[in-house]
C-alpha cells in the first residue's frame, strides 16, 4: 500500500531510510523542472505537445512505407498493372542496378526512420507509465526501455525470475527486433531475374495455328494439280515434304512445352508435347523494316496447337484395314503400312503407327519375314492461345510468354487426315525414288527400329509427319487457299486476328508475392504500434516529464532513489553483479514518478512516494 509521502533532502545514505518498512520497494522519483501554475493541469493538448515529434515520425515514417511499396510493386512486379508502372519499367530498362539502389535507399530511409520512431514511442511508454503517482517495476521498466540492448531483452525474455508481463514487454520488443531486420532483406528473397520486352512499334497481323479443317486437303490438292497441267504425278512440293521431316524440331514452328496431362512424363509413360504457334513465318503482313536496334518482335494472344504424343499403346490395340494403308509397289523392297485411329479408351485421344515391311508390298498388303519393325505412339490434340517472342534475324521462336488454359480437339476429320499422310507416303503416286522417299527412311532403318533408345530419331520424324496435315491445313497457312502471303485476308476465324509489336528486352528483377506481403504486414505491424502510442496519450492522458534527447542523463538528473537499505549496499551488489544477478536484485523495485512543488520564492522538498 502508499504511505504519505517523505519529504527527504538526500536520498543518498539518509539515517531516516533505514526506520522504513524493510519489504518498501526501491523508487525512482524524476523531478521536473519549474512551470507555471496553469500550466500544471493534465490535458490533452500538454499531453499531445510531448508526443509533436512521434506524431511527425509516424507521418513520416507511413509516407516512406507507401514509398517504398508502391515502388517496390511498380519496378519489381511480374506483370505491368498501369500507366506509372509501365512509366518505371521504361526508365529502369536498361541497368538493373538503378532500379535496386533506388528501393535500397528507400528501404534504407524506411528503416531508419521506424527505428527512430519506435524508440522515441517506447520512451514515452515508459514515462507515461510512470507518471500521475503510478508506477512499474524494475524489469518490466528494462523491457520497454529503448536503452535496454538485445541481450539484456533476451535475458528478460528467458529469465524464470521475471514476471509474465514483464516478459510481455520483452517478447514485444524480440519482436520489433526480428520484425525490422526481416523487413531489411525480405524484398530480397526469393528473387527472380526475367526479360521484359520495350516496344517501338505495334501492328496488326494475323498469326497462329488453328485446328486441322478436313476440306483444306481435298482443294489444295486439287490446286496443286491443276498448277501443273498433264503432270501425271502427284505433286508434293520439296519445302513441304522437308517441313514434314523434322516439324516437330523446326525452332520457327514449334516449342517444346510442359505436358498437359500431368501423369505424362514419367518413366513408365515417356511423353514428348509441343506447342505449335508458327512463329513470325506464319504471320500476315511482312513485318516492316527500320527500327534496327530492335531485334525482336512479340506476338500477342495468338491461337495455338499443342500436340502431346506418348510412345506406345496403353492397352493392346490392332487396327483394322481401314484404319490403315499401305505404301510400296511390286517388285519395290521398300514398303510401309501406316495407320491412323481413335483411341476407344479416351476421347480426344488418338492411336498411330508406322509399320515397316521388310520384304516390300504385294497387292497391298506387307510380306514380312517376321515381327514387323514399327514405331506406334498415343496422341492428343489440344486447341490454346499464346504470346510468342520472334526473332527479326532468323524468324525463330526466342521464348513463349505465356499460355492460356488448354481445350482438347476430339473431332478430328481422319479420313481426311489419312488422305493427307498418304499424299507424303505414296512415292509411287508422286514418282519419287522410293529410297529417297519418306517411307524409306523407315524401311532403311530395321535396326534402329528394334532399339528403344536409338529409334528416338526416326520417333521424331513420326511424330513430324503426324503433326504436318494439323499444321498444314489450318486456318492460317497456305493449306488454306484463300490466304494470301503479304496482305490479311478476311473470313477467317476472329482469334487469329491479333497485334505483334517491334521490341527489344532487358533483364530486370521480380519480387516475391509472399515476401512482398510478409514485408507489408511486418512493417504495418510497427507503424500501427507507432501511432498506438499517441492515440492512447491522448485517450488517457498524463502528466509527463519534459525530456531531453539524452535518457540516461534525464534519469540520472531527473530522479531520486528511496529504499529501505543504504543505496551503497544495493550499489555495492549491482557492480559486481552480471545480467542474472541483476534481475535478481531489481526484480523486486518498482519506478514512479514525482514531483517538486514550486512556488514563486523556493523550491520545495521533493515529495516521494514509497510503494510497499
């Protein structure tokens, strides 16, 4: 309980202290300087004149904070989201480093203003804490204390001697302590380098590969006879017959892509899937000329084919007669049958395989001198839109921006389909030489075929000439009749008309979602602790001290110590004393604050309370 308070001239060794309660606290009474008389009422706008500074800290402080994560969002985010975004992306275009100093020098300020601003709050908290007669023990006193070091926190944190509030204010201050350093590196975690792309020039154009229309095959044949009147064989242009050899690795048609069905890949189900989106070769106009410095050009939301083929069958399957044909002629060694079905397990699935007869063809049908050597693979055709990035140089795909969700294609026209293949396989009906042929590149390969491992190459070639009549008879190439080299047609479907633009890239740096949003909670959790402290001031206020910008001195001046023992025994014991040992011998001391009355002619004794 209080007792009435003590008037003492010394605190220091007084003959009185010793006739106290010897269970009396030890007290620290702070005095404050002499003011005038109507000015000694507690109010609001005193109370408020203390914390001015915090108040211009927090400003402050919560205007850098926007700052520096608007900006960090702007220059660093992994999409473009607005005119002043793309305003940063162009002025920080070409030196990464630019972009880096500027945040690190706003993170920099960020921190060193929060750290500012938390001490000078946490400094108020203990005055305030203390003052109006009321006061704290020691430890808790040590625990908001900005002057108090991180080891002398831990140790209050850990210490079984200190009070479960006193270690409340310890963990609040670990807190800050991890909280502000986390901030520091947080926006630097995780980073990842990308390339954007600066355009210089945009333009309309036509681009894409669509789904394999059926009706193509039969008008373009018929327009490649009737180019060549009399021509009693079969016409298969040589850049046609080359294009279906190697499609799937041609690096202006095709990317390799992830697979769309997730259970693909696996050693037990080996897959190969590529996006067809044709590239700047596919494209409608030309690309204009000029802009030299510019080697690139993107190509927006274009409509894309992707085809994911797996090697083999699931399931056993034989194909019928008409699921299949043969290609060879009497008295020709070189001789392939190749078939072409649904797969009946799947829809949108399909089933293809290329079979070599050994010993050549006789009325249509293989002779064989035993197993069939043959490649046999599952495909699917999925419909997806794209954005591409091209070379202006060689006309190859650099890279693939992004992709939209897959659609799968279960209406493949296959008659039509199997008219396309046989128009490259049947060397006879174009008077090819049938070792020159395609079909011979198979037949000429028995050994590799029997090889799981070296028959990959000619799985290429497979998987080429199944691809070629998709890509081939689309909307957007020259399977389709109407199309036209150097102007854009009208009448095909609308996702093929789009934009391409004329850019040149640069490397810059993407900051983490999550660290991104840790690094925003983190220091709004400081900021909100920051403004907590004048908003409970001037909700509850109370008489505080006038105080210089030097702690330990306003405490050594401006207090005075009671105790129940001599203070040089109790200084005695603190000098020799380490961190344990002086929790032990503070842990039961509690802080006040009091003050000197004044009036116009002395200054009174100080009038202490004692806390028993």
């Amino acid at each position: 309980m209080a007792i009435p308070t003590n008037k003492a001239r010394s605190v220091k060794n007084d003959d009185r202290l010793q006739q106290l309660d010897p269970k009396a606290e030890l007290t620290f009474n702070t005095t404050l300087v002499p003011i005038d008389g109507s000015e000694t009422r507690t109010t609001r706008r005193s109370t408020l004149a203390h914390t001015g500074f915090l108040i211009f800290l927090a400003v402050l402080t919560t205007g850098i904070f926007g700052l520096t994560a608007w900006y960090a969002n702007a220059a660093f985010s992994s999409q473009l989201t607005n005119n002043a975004t793309k305003t940063l992306h162009t002025i920080f275009n070409i030196e990464v480093g630019s972009a880096i100093a500027v945040l690190r020098i706003l993170q920099g300020l960020l921190a060193t203003l929060t750290a500012v601003a938390l001490s000078n709050a946490f400094g108020l908290v203990q005055w305030a804490l203390i003052s109006d007669g009321k006061s704290i023990k020691c430890l808790q006193l040590l625990g908001i204390s900005p002057a108090t070091g991180v080891m002398g926190v831990l140790g209050l944190l850990v210490d079984t001697q200190s009070r479960a509030f006193e270690r409340s204010w310890a963990f609040l201050r670990i807190f800050i302590i991890v909280a502000s350093w986390l901030t520091g590196i947080l926006l630097f975690l995780k980073t990842a380098l990308i390339t954007e792309y600066v355009p210089v020039h945009t333009y309309e154009v036509t681009a894409g590969v669509g789904a394999f229309n059926g009706s193509y095959v039969h008008s373009f044949l018929e327009g490649l006879q009737s180019s060549q009147p009399g021509y009693v064989h079969t016409i298969v242009p040589f850049n046609l017959m080359a294009m279906s050899y190697n499609l799937v690795g041609n690096p202006m048609q095709a990317t390799i892509a992830d697979p769309i069905d997730k259970s693909c890949g696996s050693t037990d189900s080996p897959c190969d899937s590529y996006l067809f989106t044709g590239g700047l070769s596919m494209t409608t106009p030309w690309p204009p000329m000029g802009y030299s410095s510019y080697p690139l050009i993107n190509i927006y939301n274009l409509p894309a084919t992707q085809i994911e083929f797996t090697r083999g069958f699931k399931n056993s399957h034989s194909f019928s007669n008409s699921e299949c044909a043969v290609y060879g002629s009497a008295g020709v060694l070189v001789g392939v049958r190749l078939c072409a079905s649904e797969n009946p397990q799947m829809y949108g699935s399909y089933l293809a395989g290329i079979y070599v007869c050994t010993n050549g063809t006789n009325g249509g049908e293989c002779i064989d001198s035993g197993s069939s050597p043959n490649l046999t693979t599952t495909f699917s055709v999925f419909s997806r839109k794209a954005s591409i990035v091209t070379s202006r140089l060689n006309y190859t795909i650099r890279s693939v921006l992004d992709v939209g969700e897959p659609t799968i294609n279960g209406n493949l026209d296959l008659p039509s389909y199997r008219l396309a293949m046989g128009w490259l396989l049947d060397f006879n009906a174009s008077g090819i030489p049938a070792p020159s042929s395609i079909a011979g590149v198979f037949w000429t390969s028995t050994d590799q075929l029997s090889s799981s491992y070296w028959s990959n190459e000619l799985y290429n070639v497979l998987q080429s000439l199944l691809a070629f009549p998709i890509w081939q008879f689309n909307s957007n190439n020259f399977g389709n009749t109407q199309l036209k080299a150097t102007e854009i047609v009208s009448g095909l479907p609308p996702e093929f008309y789009t934009t391409a633009s004329i850019t040149k890239p640069y490397t810059r740096i993407v900051i983490n979602h999550y660290m991104f949003m840790t690094f925003l909670v983190l220091e709004s959790a400081m900021l909100a602790l920051i403004w907590l402290v004048p908003i409970w001031l001037w909700a509850s206020p109370r008489r505080l001290p006038k105080t210089s910008s030097y702690p330990l001195i306003d405490f050594a001046f401006k207090s005075s110590i009671l105790s129940e023992n001599h203070l040089d025994g109790v200084s005695a014991r603190l000098f020799r004393a380490n961190d344990k040992e002086t929790r032990s011998i503070l842990k039961d001391i509690s802080v006040s604050l009091c003050k000197k009355e004044f009036d116009h002619r002395r200054v009174s004794e100080p009038q202490c309370l004692l806390i028993y």
